[in-house]
DNA sequence: ATGGTTGCTTAGCAA
C-alpha cells in the first residue's frame, strides 16, 4: 500500500482553511502533520475536514503555534506535548498512531536572535525533544515526524547561505541539536531523494523572498531506518506557496510503500 | 533607499 505523509506548516489554519481543503483534494495525502493553527482546539474546524475525509488530531492554543495530525484512517494513542513535567503553555507537540505508524507533528520554536530568550528557550526545547524520543518512540518501529524544525540542517538547504550564516535558522546550534534527532535513528526522507540544493520549503513573506528565490529547507519529513526503508519519493509542493494568500511554507510530502 | 509581509488582535508581537 502506498501512503503520503505531508508536512505543513499553515500559518493559521483559520487563514488557510479553503486552501489546506483544495490542497487536500488535489494531493489526496493520506496523513498530514499541520504546524501554526493559531486557533484553540473549539475553533480548529474539525468538521470541514471530516467532511474532507479526514480524522484529526489537534492540540491548539490561542494566537500562536498549535500542531495537528490528519489522517484518512482511524487515528489512535493521541497525545499532546512532550509529558516531561516542564510547565510549558505552547502547543508544539502532538502524537498519535495512524496507518500502523506512530506520528508526530512538530513546530519547533523560531528562536527569533541569537544570543535572545528566544534563542536559549529553542535549545533548550529541542534538548527537551531529544529525551522525548527516547521516552516516547521506538525507533525499531515506523515512526514519521513531520514539522517545521526551524533548522536548515546544511549549506545546500540555503539558496544564500551567506545572507542567513548565523541566523537562528542555519546556526550552528540548532543544526547541532536536529543532528542528535536524526542520530536517535532517523532519516531526513528529503535527503533520500534530493542530492543537490534544496528543495526549499519556506520563502519569507518579507524582502520578495519567493519571487527572488530566496528559500531555506526547514521543514522536514523524519523517519525512522523501519519507515525509511520503504520510502519511495519525497518532496515539496512547491506551487502552494504561490497564488492568492500562500502560507509561508510550501508542503513537504514523502511516500512510503508500506507492506500491509 | 539597505526596506519591502502576513496573521492575530487591535498597536504590537511573532515569524
């Protein structure tokens, strides 16, 4: 059986539900990680995308951030955030088992500056992710973790690495970090496939990034060697970033042969 | 000239 896992960061599902809806039809994926809701879990519209055929997931949370995991089949063992008792309000951690793979959605934080609170809270966040992992996955088993990580893991993931060497996105710390995910055992599905520069899959709004070119791959497609195994294809949907009211990031989709 | 936008919530923050 073939299946689609996507990842996609919305930027307010609220904003981008007609679009998030004729994606659907068109790409037909059969499971999507969502990042950025921007609605509390009363407003995350559940029913339109029933009506679309999809199970959902969501753990919201007014105004920023919110993850979700859609699904065409049943979706089971939901659970939200990273359960390791650090009194942290933002929603950026939701898994749940779908299709006989255990899911995660993630929205990494941005980190804004180096040097910032911001940038020391990302750290410690992705730190705190690292021992999610082992507490929560297994990973001899098929576990996909779509999100955006806020990280362009190398030089070839920067269409201008020297305008963005040293930002929070292509810092050495943040790499160094999403390097210890990947070591926990997973694969980059992208890097499967995808050998030169790119494919971007987030183009600021600001400074014409997208019609000057500008892009970075922050968003990522993980699986575990299991899933990996059996991955077919991935890339990015590059054309959702253009047209009337695009997200800031395009779909990243990768395809698995699963044996049933 | 060294910025240029978008979304949420309502003037300021976040990305």
């Amino acid at each position: 059986m073939a299946i689609k896992v996507a990842t996609w960061n919305v930027n307010s599902v609220k904003a981008r539900l007609e679009r998030l809806l004729v994606w659907l039809d068109k790409a037909e994926p059969d499971v999507v990680c969502l990042q950025e809701l921007k609605v509390t879990d009363e407003a995350f519209p559940a029913e339109a995308l029933a009506d679309a055929g999809y199970n959902a997931a969501a753990h919201g949370q007014r105004t920023y951030n919110g993850v979700a995991i859609l699904s065409r089949k049943e979706i089971s063992d939901i659970s939200s955030g990273m359960g390791d008792g650090v009194d942290d309000p933002q929603a950026r951690v939701i898994k749940a088992s779908t299709y006989g793979i255990d899911v995660v959605s993630v929205y990494v934080p941005n980190g804004r500056e180096v040097g910032s609170d911001k940038w020391e809270y990302k750290l410690d966040w992705l730190s705190r992710f690292r021992k999610y992992l082992d507490e929560n996955l297994t990973k001899n088993k098929r576990v996909a973790i779509g999100g955006d990580f806020n990280v362009a893991p190398e030089e070839r993931d920067v269409a201008n690495p020297d305008k963005w060497r040293e930002s929070v996105l292509c810092h050495e710390g943040g790499r160094e970090r999403l390097q210890s995910l990947i070591d926990w055992g997973l694969v980059d599905t992208i890097r499967m496939h995808h050998d030169g520069e790119g494919p971007f899959s987030w183009w600021d709004y600001r400074r014409l990034a997208f019609p000057k070119g500008d892009g970075l791959r922050i968003d990522h497609v993980l699986a575990t060697k299991k899933l990996a195994d059996t991955c077919v294809d991935a890339y990015v949907d590059r054309d959702e970033r253009k047209g009337k009211k695009p997200s800031d990031h395009a779909p990243v989709v990768a395809e698995f042969e699963i044996q049933e």
